[in-house]
C-alpha cells in the first residue's frame, strides 16, 4: 500500500522538505519550463514539473517532491475546473 501524501499550502512547504505532497493552486505564471502555484493561503511556490506533469487548466492539483529550495518537483499534475472554487458554499443553502 502506498504512503500516504499530504496536501499542503505554499506556507506549509517547509514543513515538508525531500517529502512528497500535493499542492492545490492556480497557476499564476509561467516562467520557462517551470511555473508558479498560488495555494490557498495566497502564497507561492515554484513547480518544476516533470515531462509528464503537464496542465490545461488554471486549477490543478500537483503531486510532487519539495526540494531544499522550496521548489517542488513536479511528478503529476490533475487538471481541474477552471470554475473551482467559485461555486456557492453548500453552507449558504
């Protein structure tokens, strides 16, 4: 069975050097053959992604290895919808 992978926000990052983790984000920009995630907590962080971890939508979810520099290494990437999170709460009903 595999371990099991924390999802974690940009501020958390730290926490979590050489572990793998899943980032929810908006990808904000891209910069060369990397790009930037803005999590939850509106803070960032570097995706480096692998040849497989490729997006097609501004939400994803990435699956990768927090490096030393608090880049993380990109080993899959989960495209969501780009309407995630402007949905209205369940709670307002």
């Amino acid at each position: 069975m595999d371990k099991p992978t924390p999802r974690i926000n940009a501020g958390m990052i730290q926490q979590y050097t050489t572990s793998t983790v899943r980032l929810v984000g908006r990808v904000v920009q891209s910069q060369g053959n990397s790009f930037i995630l803005e999590t939850s907590d509106g803070n960032t962080v570097c995706i480096n992604p692998a040849v497989e971890c490729t997006h097609n939508a501004q939400h994803i979810e990435v699956l990768g290895k927090v490096e030393s520099d608090g880049a993380v290494s990109g080993f899959t990437a989960t495209d969501l919808s780009d309407n995630f999170g402007k949905s209205p709460s369940l709670w307002s009903l």
